[in-house]
C-alpha cells in the first residue's frame, strides 16, 4: 500500500511538473538583408508591473528559447545594437508553446524614413542617480519652447514666472549638455531653446565636483535639470528672433544665435522688453551658509524667505511679480573642447539694466496674549540696477589619472531704490500711530569667486587623492536717507510726535578661504573609505554710520546709537571619515566631519572685543536600495551646523523703519540641524506608469529664531535669539500614466507639511503651529497638426495658531484651475487660448477673497514649409483682473498683501525661428 501511495504521490508531482511550464521560441533577423542577428537580447517582462522574468540571447543562426515559464500576461522585448527595440504582448497558459519565426528588426536610421514603422522607446529611464526622459516620447507643437517640453514630462512643474518644480523640490540650475549656459537664470534655456532639438532631458541631485568625483556623498547638492540636445543639432546654427509692440506702451523683443563650429559653440542673446515674460531673474550664484532673513509660509504652503533688516537695501535687484518691470539685457556664452577632449572651456558674459516701478498695500494681525494689533500700510517704489557677471571655468585632463579644474565668477551692481511709504496701527478701533517714511538708497556690490580643483587616481584603482581650494569675495558701498515722520497716540488722542532725518552709509566686505583635502582608500571592490581634512577662513567687517542733520544743513552730526563698526571672524579646523559601500542593489554612504570653529568678535566702535569657540557636527548617512532598474527606495540623513551672520550679531540699531526696530545679538550660537529624507521612484516601462514620493523630517537645536517686544505705542523691537523646538515636516506624491487608448497624460499629486516655530513675543515663548495640505491634477494631450491641450487643477487647506491666542485660529482654502488649449487650423493658423482661475477662500483676517480669472489668448500665422516664420497677435489678462495678491503667516503675524502687477495688454509679434543644422550645415 505505501509503494503504490508513493507511486502515485510520483505521478502527480511528474504531472504537474511538466503541465505547469510554457515556452517561447522564435529567430531573430535584420528586415532589410535577411542575415540572422546573433547574441540578440530577448526579454521577457511581466505586463503587469513590467519588472524583467527570464532573458536569453539569440544564437549563431538568430534562434532562441524560452523555457520553463509560468502561464501569465508577458512582453517580450528584443534588443540588438544599431536597431529598433521589437516589443509583442504574450498571453502563456500552463501548457502552451509560442513559435514566434522570422522576427525582423529594423535599423534605427531607416526609422527616419520609413513612416509606417514607429519605434517604442522607452519614456524615462533611471541611470545611477538621474532620471533621463526621453524628449521625442512627449509630443510638443512645432518650434515649441523647452518650457513647453518640461511642462509635459511627469513630476515637473513650471509655473508663469517659469519657475521650475521637479518631484517637489525647487530646480535651480539649467545646464545644457552639462555645462552652464548664461549661467543662473534657467528662464534664458527653457523660453528661448526649441523643444524639437532636445534628445534627452536628465533630472538629478547635482553634487560637488569632488564627491562626484570620489563616489561619496559630501551632503552638497542642487536639484538640477541638464537639457542634452541632439547630436544633428549641433553641427551648424539656429536662433530666433522676435519682436512685438502693443497698445499702452508695451513692447517685448528677444533675440538668441547659437553657433557650432565642432566642438567651439558661440551664443549670443538680447532682450527689451517690459512685458515680465524673460530676463529679469538671475542674479548671485547661491551660496551655502545663513543669511538675515524670516521664514513663512504662503497660500500654497511653500516655505518662503524674505530679507529682514537694512531696508534701505532690501531689494535683491530681481523681478519678482512687484510692479511694472523694463528690462534690457544681453549675454554672450562661448564654449570649446581641444586636445582630444583633454582640454575645454565654458565662459560666459551677461548684462543687465532693470527698472521696476510699483505700488503695494499690506494688511496684518500682530498677535499677542490680550491683544491684537491691526496694521495698514502703503507704498511706492522706483526700483532700478546695471548688474554685470562673467562666469567660466577651465578644464584640463593632464592623463587618464589627474585633472585640474577652475571656475571663477564675479560682478558689478550699481542699485538704485527709492520708497515713500504710509502705515497705520489701530487696536479696538482706536488709532496707536500713523507714520510716513521715505527712504532712498544708492549702492555698488562687487564679488569675486574662484574654485580650483584637483583630482589624481594613484596606482591602486579606487585610491584616490584631491585638492579644492575656494574663495568667495564680495563688498558693498552704499548711501542712502531716511525721512520719517511718526505719530503716537493714547486712547485715540496724539500723544507725542517723532521725527527722524538721517543720512546713512554702509561699507561691509567679507572673504572666506575654503580648503578640503580628500584621500580615498579602497577596502574592496565594493567599499571604500574616505578621509579630509580642512582649513576653513570666513572673515567679516561690516561698517554703518547714521548721521543726524545739523542746523547747518549738513549730516555730519554721528548718531552713535545707529552706528556700529564690526568684525566677525570664523577659523574652522575641519576633518571627517565616510565609509561608501556600492554592490548589486545596494549603495551606503555613512560617515561625518566635526569642526572645530572659533568665533572672534571684535566692536571697534566701542572697543569691544569677545572670542568663543564651539565644536560643530556634520554627520551624513545614506541608504539607498534598487529593486530594479526602474524602482528604488533612499532613504537619508544629513546633520549640519549653522554659523549666525554678521547682521544678527552685530550689536547695532536699526531704525530704517521706526516702527519696526531691531538690535543685533553677539551672544548668538551655532544652530545644528537634523534634515531626514525618504524618497521612492517607480517607473514601467511599458505602460507609461510613474510613481515619485517623499517624506522630510527637520529639527533644529539653537534654531536662530526671533524675540520681540511690542509697546503700548505700538512700536516693535525685535532681536535674533536661540531657541529650541523648531521643526517641520514634509510630504509629496505624484502618479503620472498614459491612457493609450485615448492617448492621454494623466497625473495627479498631493502634498502637505506640519511646521513648529518658536519665537518670544513680549516675553512670553510662542509656538505657532501651521499646516497644510494639497491635492492636483493634470491632463495633457497632443494630436499632431490638430489641437493640443492640458487641464490643471489644484486645491490647498491652510491652517495656523499661535500659542500666545489659542482663540485665534487661521484656516482657509485656495483652488487654482488651468486650462490651456490649442487649435491648429488649415492654411497654418494657430488658436490659442490659456487661463489661470484662483479661488481664495475668506477669513477673519483675510476678509476679501480676491477670485480673479487670468484669461490670455492669441492666434498665430505660420509660413514656410518648416513654419519657422510666425506672425503673433496675443491679449494678456483679457478680462483684466489681474493682481498681485499674496498671503503668509510669519509666526505671530499674518499678513495679506496686494500689489501692483502687469493686467491686460495687445501685443503683435512677429517671431523667425531659422537654424541651418546637420545635413544642411556647413562643413565643420
């Protein structure tokens, strides 16, 4: 009986051995010669989540076998050098076996000419840290502008400034084939390049040369988009030239050449124009360290930094919405590579003469313990700057072991701003003062920065050895006068009267020496270790004078209690260790440097001088695991201390606003802080299916947070200060897709935050805790020669209290809704309409709600076989309801601001696209 229960047992596990597995047979040859492809790719992926099953290679003769496979939906892919992917959907039962002959693949650059064979290229791939899109994947309108390529790719957001948004972190660079180009305003690459030269667009964290260099994370790094163009497009020229005039005075006229000769590219750029569209934002490159600004969070929940100080040059020299801008700039850019790529060089030139006139009106709510203070001001500015900056770089690969690399940067600002300004306090309805000011300022700010690197592979491969040296310079100059005139009152009578008419001059000027040498040692072939060390240099002097005026007319009378005459010098001695491990799916990099600073403060005003030294904390820890190609998982920790600046400690009284004094604190410590991040990406390849999310976590210890004291004359004294308990978290998810039977992009994302900031308000701690959180959708789609077109649609909740009036909540909801369409009719005219439709809910403190739709349309004329030739008539904010309009909550304070902005306009353009590229340019 237990022979044949064994038996038996043998023939069920036998069957069902061989009634489980299906196979895959075929051969694999070239359409055009008929000659059999050997060591083809075939591939089999599940359909459903496109993750890789099995994988063989073809034979000698083109043939190849699948064997043992599970029943299941499946798409096979073959792959060979040269030639055009081959992807077939597959259904395999238990038993089934799929005999696949005389598959033809096509070579890729018959692709160009054959119209019935289209190739599937896969839409984004995931290389190491980047993630590459491919750009012909995501169909644009002919001679559409790079903008209008970003705006389609999933993740990415542009906004009508041209900011750009990539998987909810802020891009600041757009680098063309990976170097600069016209250096830090991304709106000169992605408004003037053309979306149909553009091959790849790449996605990635840029790092510093030297981690990048030694493969460990040095915790340096910028959200960075490098736009890689094709490489036909880059044998001849292109450009474009366009200008337009309109009623009410408005103009806009650009004009941008590209030239390649070889491997030399030469461009050049131009603008006039004061329609706010190009040109207006670039400015200093940015720099690690602090600087004296407040933090607050705005309708959409982003965290915003505005400068908090020395008023009389607080405009950062940018166009940022406020008032009506005229802007005329122009660049030039020069690159090259010689001596077999050994040797090369990127340089760059840019100009700039911006006005910008405007007028604003501020509404807030100063929230204390029993009371709450109601503020209304008004203001007028007349803003202008010439701002100069060259930047560029050399390069040169001595051998295959050791390179030198050095970048400089500089530029020269001449600002002038001028403001006049009304404000009223009231509190239970009661007036508590009435002031004007006017203050007016001229300044010049020059700065010098350099960069020098070195790198050298010893003989051990993986045993590394380099040097970076930096200095950073800048220096300011300026004067300028404050007039205020303020009155104070008691119970709605005036009580007494203050009159301010000073001269002021600034001179302050600081350099900073960054040295770091870096030794890497292999302990495998998967691990190494690193080790530097380095000399930090940060010296500081800053001088301001505020002198009264005497009978005689003349400011020469010194008002000791606004002067101040102070250094700050930072001497750090820096070194570390960071293990990097690199095998399979898994990448660690952990490890951290400890600094040991000393503080020498020095008020030659008063003959004052205090020395502290403080030992500072930069640990790093980074995870990350790669489920496959398409999918990972990082997780990572950074820690890093915070020096306080020079204005925070200096200890001087600013008065530029007499209602709103601060005092600079020499006591400041360090901050430290703990930033926690967790980020996944998932991508399929064949459906189109893209996931991105995130979640942060920061604390701060010592945050440098603010102390204020608030009069019964309504006037504010405000202090830096540390504290403790600062913290905020974060969160961001986008799922984009493609509806292949409607052709159709879809996505959709939310986002939120939680934010803790302390601060003492009349000497009480207050904790101001505010959240949000938002939901979005899009839609976009594009059908050649017939229309396109794309829907946005987004919805945020806002919420804040204050300890010091628990009773006193903030909540509201803000909707944004964007369609955007385009008809392409015959005889090559183009429709074209787009609108912006923001909601902003009421509040107690927001009382108006501000609902205006932004309607811009315009139809086009296209000539030529190519269309390169357009004749434009556009209306901007159709049904003029344009406005500046802005809210922030600022911890104990809120605050809702209106402000002068472009509203509605005609513009005619006429607009040449003309390039002469690849085939049809000249021989290089």
């Amino acid at each position: 009986m237990k022979k044949l229960s064994g038996l038996i047992l043998c023939m069920v596990i036998t069957h069902c051995c061989l009634a489980q597995h299906a196979s895959v047979k075929g051969n694999v040859s070239d359409t055009l010669n008929h000659v059999q492809l050997s060591r083809s790719v075939v591939a089999l992926l599940q359909a459903k989540d496109s993750i890789l099953y099995k994988f063989t290679r073809s034979d000698e003769k083109g043939q190849f076998e699948l064997k043992n496979l599970r029943a299941g939906k499946y798409l096979l892919m073959i792959t060979y050098p040269a030639f055009a992917d081959y992807v077939e959907p597959l259904t395999l039962s238990d038993t089934s076996t799929v005999q696949l002959d005389k598959i033809m693949l096509t070579l890729k650059s018959r692709l160009l000419h054959e119209v019935v064979i289209q190739q599937k290229v896969a839409a984004i791939k995931m290389k190491g840290d980047t993630t590459e899109f491919n750009a012909d994947s995501y169909k644009t309108a002919p001679n559409a502008s790079v903008e209008e390529l970003l705006k389609k790719l999933p993740g990415i957001q542009v906004n009508g400034k041209g900011q750009i948004t990539a998987q909810g972190e802020t891009v600041k660079k757009v680098l063309v084939d990976g170097e600069e180009f016209f250096g830090d305003d991304p709106t000169l690459v992605t408004k003037n390049l053309r979306a149909d030269m553009v091959d790849k667009v790449q996605l990635y964290d840029k790092k510093s040369d030297q981690a990048a260099f030694t493969g460990i994370d040095n915790g340096e790094r910028s959200k960075t988009i490098n736009i890689q163009l094709k490489e036909d497009k880059k044998r001849g020229y292109f450009g474009k030239v366009a200008a337009g005039a309109g009623d009410n005075g408005f103009h806009d006229s650009q004009g941008m050449l590209n030239i390649f000769r070889g491997k030399k590219k030469l461009a050049a750029f131009g603008i006039v124009s004061n329609t706010g569209k190009v040109g207006l934002d670039w400015g200093d490159r940015e720099k690690f360290g602090s600087g004296n600004g407040e933090i607050s969070f705005n309708d959409d929940g982003d965290v915003e930094f505005s400068f908090r100080g020395d008023e009389l040059d607080s405009w950062d020299g940018r166009y940022r919405g406020d008032g009506y801008p005229l802007v005329q700039t122009g660049g030039l850019h020069y690159s090259d590579k010689w001596d077999r790529d050994r040797q090369n060089v990127n340089g760059n030139y840019k100009i700039m003469k911006l006005y910008i006139d405007g007028n604003s009106e501020n509404m807030s709510q100063n929230i204390l313990q029993d009371t709450i203070y109601y503020n209304h001001s008004k203001e007028n500015f007349h803003n202008n700057i010439l701002r100069n900056r060259l930047n560029g770089s050399y390069e040169r690969q001595f051998d295959s072991t050791s390179s030198i690399k050095l970048q400089v940067d500089g530029g020269l600002d001449h600002k002038i701003s001028n403001m006049l300004s009304s404000s009223g306090m009231e509190l239970n309805d009661m007036v508590v003062n009435r002031g004007e000011r006017k203050t007016s300022n001229v300044s010049d700010v020059g700065s010098m920065n350099a960069n020098l690197l070195w790198r050298k592979k010893l003989k051990k491969k993986g045993r590394t050895l380099s040097l970076d040296l930096a200095e950073n310079y800048s220096r300011t100059n300026g004067e300028g006068m404050l007039d205020a005139y303020t009155e104070y009152y008691k119970q709605g009578k005036l009580d007494s009267v203050q009159n301010i008419d000073q001269l002021k001059t600034t001179n302050n000027e600081s350099i900073s020496i960054i040295s770091n040498l870096t030794y890497t040692e292999p302990l495998s072939l998967s691990s190494s270790l690193l080790f530097n060390y380095g000399i930090n240099i940060d010296n500081n002097h800053s001088n301001r004078n505020s002198y009264n005026k005497r009978p005689d007319g003349k400011y020469s009378d010194l008002d000791s209690l606004y002067s101040n005459d102070y250094a700050f010098n930072i001497l750090t001695h820096k070194g570390g260790i960071r293990y990097g491990y690199t095998k399979n799916k898994i990448r660690i990099n952990i490890g951290g440097n400890i600094g040991l600073t000393s503080f020498s403060q020095k008020d030659m005003f008063r003959n004052n001088e205090v020395k502290r030294d403080f030992v500072n904390w930069y640990p790093r820890a980074m995870f990350r695991y790669s489920f496959s190609q398409q999918r990972r998982l990082t997780v990572e920790y950074n820690g890093y201390t915070r020096q306080p600046g020079i204005e925070q400690l200096q200890p001087i009284r600013v008065n530029d606003d007499p209602l709103n004094l601060q005092i600079g604190n020499p006591s400041l410590k360090p901050s430290f802080n703990n930033n926690f991040n967790i980020n996944f990406s998932d991508f399929k390849v064949m459906t189109g299916r893209s996931i991105w999310g995130s979640v942060s976590f920061e604390s701060t210890t010592n945050a440098i947070s603010d102390r204020s004291v608030v009069d019964t004359s309504g006037v504010s004294t405000s202090q830096a200060v540390n504290v403790d308990g600062n913290r905020s978290g974060r969160f961001n998810l986008y799922v984009g897709w493609k509806i292949n039977p409607w052709d159709l992009r879809v996505g959709a994302n939310t986002n939120g935050g939680l934010n803790r900031n302390v601060n003492y308000v009349n000497g009480l701690l207050n904790v101001t805790n505010s959240s949000n959180a938002g939901l979005g959708i899009n839609v976009n789609k594009y059908k050649d020669k017939k229309y396109e077109y794309s829907f946005e649609a987004e919805a945020n909740f806002n919420n804040s209290v204050s300890s010091v009036n628990k009773a006193l909540r903030t909540q509201y909801w803000t909707y944004s809704v964007s369609p955007n369409v385009s008809f392409f009719l015959p005889l090559k005219f183009v429709l074209h309409a787009d609108m912006n439709y923001n909601i902003r809910q009421k509040t107690p403190v927001f009382t108006t709600n501000n609902n205006v739709a932004i309607l811009n349309a315009y139809v086009a004329k296209k000539f030529g076989k190519k269309e390169l030739v357009q004749l434009n008539f556009s209306v901007n904010d159709i049904l003029n309801q344009n406005i500046g309009f802005s809210r922030s909550m600022q911890t104990n304070t809120i605050v809702q601001r209106t402000y002068s902005t472009i509203g509605r306009y005609g513009l005619l353009s006429f607009i040449w696209n003309f390039n002469k590229l690849g085939a049809g340019a000249p021989k290089q």
